[in-house]
C-alpha cells in the first residue's frame, strides 16, 4: 500500500480502513491490502497444551557387574483448538462476508522408548 495514503477512510467500508477499490467499489484484485486492517480485522485465537518428558536411566546388575542396562523414555504430548473470525466489513473476506470458523481440537503423541545392554569385560589374556 502507498505509504502517502492514509490508513483510516473516514468511511464505515472496509472497517473505516483505506483500501484500493476498483471501478464497482470492491477491493481491487491483486492490489496491497492496508496491513492495520488487515490485523485489526482479524481475530484468531487458539489454545495449545503441550507435555515434553523424558527419563534415561542406567543399572548395573548386582550379580553380573560387567552388564549395565540403559533405558530411556520419552513422551510428548500436544492438544490445541482454536477459531478465527474475520468481520464482515473486512476487505480481506469482501468477497465471503467475513469468515467465522472453529477448528480442532487437534491431538498429537510421540512415545519413545529405547533399550540396550552393554556388556564391558576387560580380559587381561589379550590385553595390550
């Protein structure tokens, strides 16, 4: 948008926002949309929880001292709704007569899990 125009009509079109027009009063196709309406006339909400966790742990057999066991766990766990409403004056919807819509919820979850021993002996026989 040029910069030289300003950013508030005086009009009640298009929210009180300056917008280039074509010949019908429509929002011109293809043209800058002004960037204050453009967020002013927007409201998206959403709402995300999310849990990241992880546990890595490692045991030395008592009664097998050169095997150690390691385990690790891992878990992540995401939810989230949200909606967006777009007035109906507003130029970025002209053509709809706004946009009003909810989504979700959404749910994502990652597990993981690994497991492994490693066996250590030293033998002195072929030791260097």
């Amino acid at each position: 948008m040029n910069p030289t125009i300003p950013v508030y009509s005086g009009l009640d079109t298009f929210g009180g926002y300056t917008e280039a027009i074509d010949n019908t009063g429509a929002p011109a196709n293809g043209a800058v949309m002004n960037p204050v309406g453009l967020i002013k006339m927007n409201d998206s909400q959403s709402n995300v929880r999310r849990f990241i966790g992880n546990i890595d742990a490692d045991y030395r057999v008592h009664f097998f001292p050169d095997l150690k066991l390691h385990a690790t766990l891992g878990y992540d766990y995401a939810q989230g709704k949200g909606s967006v409403y777009v007035r109906r004056k507003a130029a970025q919807n002209y053509t709809t007569s706004g946009l009003d819509y909810s989504y979700g919820p959404q749910k994502k979850e990652n597990r993981l899990l690994t497991l492994y021993a490693n066996y250590n002996k030293l033998v002195e026989s072929i030791k260097k």
